[in-house]
C-alpha cells in the first residue's frame, strides 16, 4: 500500500472538503448507459436570479448580527486610546430645593440691585390707597355694675412662651365670668397649690376656650387682651424708650420704620431639619441641637427627611441673606431703617453680614440699648421678646418670616392701633423658595415679583373675623365699632 500525500499547498488545511464516495446506485441522474458520470442540467435564468437574490439576503443577514460586535469593538478600542484624566464625566442635576443658592443668587444680584434708582422707596407709599371700607375704632364698654357674690376661685397656670401666656390669661378672664368665680392671677412658676377644695385648678390653659363665643365673653377677652393687660413697668418703659429712638434713627423716612421677626436660631433651624451651606460643622452643631432639644425624635427608625422637600413646602426659616434680598427687591432702599426682632442667630458673624450690607441702618434692641439697660432682661426669653414686642407692634410695617404665635397675637394688636388695618408682609415662601433656586432669574424679574408679592400682602385691606378666627389675631368688629365719617378715628398710635 503506497502512502497516502496530502496536497502541495501552502494552507493548513485543504482548500475544500474530500470528495464524497461515489454512490453505488445505477440510477440514471448518475450515469449514462457507458458508465460515465452525467453533468446536471444548466440552470434557467430564473433560478440563477433566484440563487443570487438568496445569497444576498443571507449575506445582509450576517452583517446585522455582526453589526453590534463591531460597534463594541470599535468603542473599546476608542476607550482604550482615550486618557483616563480627560474622560467626559455628566454632571449630576441636583434637585430643586436640595441646595441652598441664595448667596450665588445675591452675588449675580447686587451690582445691578445697588445701582437701581427706579422707584420710590416702599417705606413712604406702603400706605397709599390702604384704608377700604371705612374705619374703624377700639370699642370696648366696660361694665359698670356691681360684681354679684363669688362662687368660688379658679386658679390658672398659663404654660408656655410669652404669647401663649397672654391668651391663656385672657381665657381665664372669661371662664371666670362664665363661673362667677374669682379668678386668682396666675403664679406662671410654682412649686405649691392652694388647698382650698374650692378651687378649680386648669393645667395647662392656652386654647381652651373656643374662638366663636357669645358676645359677652368676646367682649371680656376684647378688654383683657388689649386694655387691662401691660407688660410690667421696667419692661414697658425700656419698649417705649426703644421706639423713641427707633424713630429718631428714622428721622429722614419722617420716623418710619419697618420691624422683621426673624427666626434664624439654632433650634429653629434645627427643628426644621433644613440644609444650608455650613458644610460639615453645620451638620454636626444642627444634629447636636436636635438631639439636646429633641432627643431621638429625628432618628426614629424609618423617620426618612428630605431638607430639599421642605424647602420647596416653604418650612425652611429665611435666612438674614434671604429677607434683604427680599426686601430691596420689594423696593426698601439702602436708606430704610430696619428692626431686627430675634433671639441669638445662629452663626451670627457669617449669616448677618449680607443683610447689614443690604440695610446699614439696621438696628436690634442689643444695639439701640446699652448692656447695662438690657441687664435686668438678658437672662430671660419672655422678657427679651417683650421688648421686641413693643418695637415692632409701633413699625410702619411689619414682616413676620415664620408663623407662630408671636406673629398671630402681634397681627390682631397692630389692626386694633390701626384702625382696622395692619401693614403686615407675610412673605409666600413657597414661592421664594423657587425664585431663590433659579441663578439665572435676573434683577428685573425678581423684583417684578417682589413687589407684587408686597403688593398682594398690603392690599387686603380690612379683614373681618369669622367663626373659626381668634380676636387675637381679628379684633373686628369683636373688640371694634365702625367709625362715623364726621369723626376723626383715626387709630392711636405711640408718639
């Protein structure tokens, strides 16, 4: 047996498979009557196009299934050629609300807000067209009978802050006269209780009472709240002196002044669980203020927060940046004297020192009172805000940034004064939140919506009370009566 070679090429392997066995079968397809092999028939040019257009669906086939390899091939070997340091990385967008951009907003603003000399200053129209509906005057009869036998006494802890206290008192005075009873004046920090068994002891008493009572009881809260209850003669005579020298620092807006209570201490802004831009201290001094005030309230397990959220809901408390640029954006100028109503705010050196830029003649009772002055009250919150008290209630405006009792019980004291009215700038805070979150809103437009803003807080004009309202805060027509035109009503104010 001779070796089998295998083919002189150059290949590998063989250009084409081996050739199949021979068939054994006589059929005639294979075989002429000689034995020799029969070539196939030629093709018809049907079946040649056939053929052809066959093959091409085939080969376009393959190039789809190798198209995506040949895409990933393509973009590994790019990636590979490309240096790791100048790789295109997408910024990420940040919720709104989630960052705190008012001072990028401010530094875009303050060349162009500077340099605006296009209006008036709000400070000598916010009283323009502000009387509608006639006016109104303090209308409180005091009752000129004899006191008939007492059935006993009715003791009263009034529990919480300065405000709370003054309505649970007022409340008390009703009750009393609903009883016939004598009302004992409350004792608001004791460590013993009368024991006589006649005395009715109501702890704690701050809304008891409903806000829709009959006449007569509206009238008694009427006279207490806003006649026979005075802050204590030192704490009254330092407010008034404050307000004399409020007026002679606003001596070139004709003593005018606009009052802002804001609320920018550490608990508050702990409280409200708000980010701003302290970076980690912030979060260590706010997590430690919550956990001093509130232990474990705020890590409640599945307690979930979300600061950009609460922004957007218009909860986070403004900061000092945040009310000037609200302010000169509703048209209160460099020259406009402000007065700060505040406890200690937080960060005070860092947060402060925009809002001085924006009002250098702004002014706190730290400021206007000298330390031997304020001694007697430093020590004491109620006190403290007293004095604030009285400052802002003789404003020309008022701007409360944060809701609370101080706000409602100052709001319904100022409308008493003033004939009905209270120029009072409840700023939307919703809105702020958007307009303080946009760096691209420019000086125009976000005073544009400033002054609109104050122009929808200003002209409500009177508001009566209703059924679900307090006197407090709406003394009208309770605790007032429609002046005739004749008269001159117009509503007392401190001089």
């Amino acid at each position: 047996m001779k070796p089998y070679k295998f083919p002189s090429s150059g290949n590998c392997s063989p250009r084409s498979p081996p050739a199949s066995p021979r068939p054994r079968s006589r059929s005639p397809r294979y075989r002429h009557r000689s034995g020799k092999p029969v070539r196939p028939a030629s093709k018809s040019l049907a079946q040649r196009l056939g053929w052809l257009l066959l093959s091409l669906l085939l080969k376009r086939q393959g190039l789809f299934l190798f198209a995506p390899l040949l895409y990933l091939s393509v973009m590994l070997f790019y990636m590979g050629t490309v240096p790791y340091d100048i790789v295109p990385v997408s910024k990420l967008r940040h919720p709104p609300g989630s960052l705190y951009r008012s001072p990028q907003l401010y530094a875009k603003l303050r060349s162009e807000m500077d340099s605006d000399n296009s209006s008036v200053d709000a400070i000598s129209t916010i009283w323009k067209n502000s009387y509608k509906g006639g006016e109104w005057r303090p209308c409180i009869k005091k009752s000129s009978g004899g006191l008939p036998e007492s059935n006993g006494y009715i003791y009263v802890e009034a529990n919480g802050g300065l405000n709370q206290q003054r309505t649970s008192i007022c409340n008390a005075v009703a009750v009393a006269a609903y009883l016939n009873a004598t009302l004992i004046i409350p004792y608001f920090h004791f460590h013993s209780i009368w024991r006589d068994s006649r005395i009715i002891r109501l702890s704690p008493f701050a809304n008891r009472l409903s806000t829709d009572a009959p006449p007569a009881v509206q009238r008694l809260r009427c006279l207490t709240n806003y006649q026979a209850l005075n802050f204590s003669d030192p704490i009254s005579t330092l407010g008034k002196i404050l307000v004399e020298r409020m007026k002679k620092h606003s001596a070139k807006n004709g003593g005018k002044y606009v009052s802002v209570h804001l609320r920018f201490e550490e608990d508050m802004v702990a409280f409200s669980c708000c980010v701003y831009d302290g970076g980690e201290q912030e979060k260590i001094d706010m997590d430690a203020a919550r956990e001093r005030g509130w232990k474990g309230k705020f890590t409640k397990p599945g307690r979930i927060i979300i600061p950009g959220a609460i922004r957007l809901n218009g909860s986070c408390p403004l900061t000092p940046l945040e009310v000037g640029l609200m302010l000169r954006g509703m048209g209160f100028g460099k020259s406009t004297s402000v007065y700060l109503a505040s406890g200690k705010i937080y960060n005070y050196e860092k947060y402060m020192a925009p809002l001085l830029e924006m009002f250098p003649l702004l002014q706190t009772k730290e400021t206007l009172a000298s330390a031997e002055e304020l001694a007697p009250f430093k020590n004491y919150s109620s006190r403290m805000a007293a004095i604030d008290y009285t400052v802002c209630l003789h404003s020309e405006v008022f701007v409360p940034t944060q809701g609370g009792n101080f706000l409602q019980v100052l709001l319904g004291h100022r409308r008493y004064l003033y004939g009905g009215h209270s120029r009072t700038i409840r700023p939307d805070k919703r809105k702020l939140a958007v307009l303080f979150d946009n760096p691209n809103i420019g000086w125009k437009n976000f005073k544009k919506q400033m002054v609109n803003m104050r122009a929808n807080s200003v002209s409500k004009g009177l508001q009566l009370k209703r059924a679900s309202d307090s006197i407090y805060s709406f003394p009208c027509p309770d605790c007032m009566c429609k002046a005739d035109k004749s008269e001159d009503a117009r509503s007392p104010s401190v001089t």
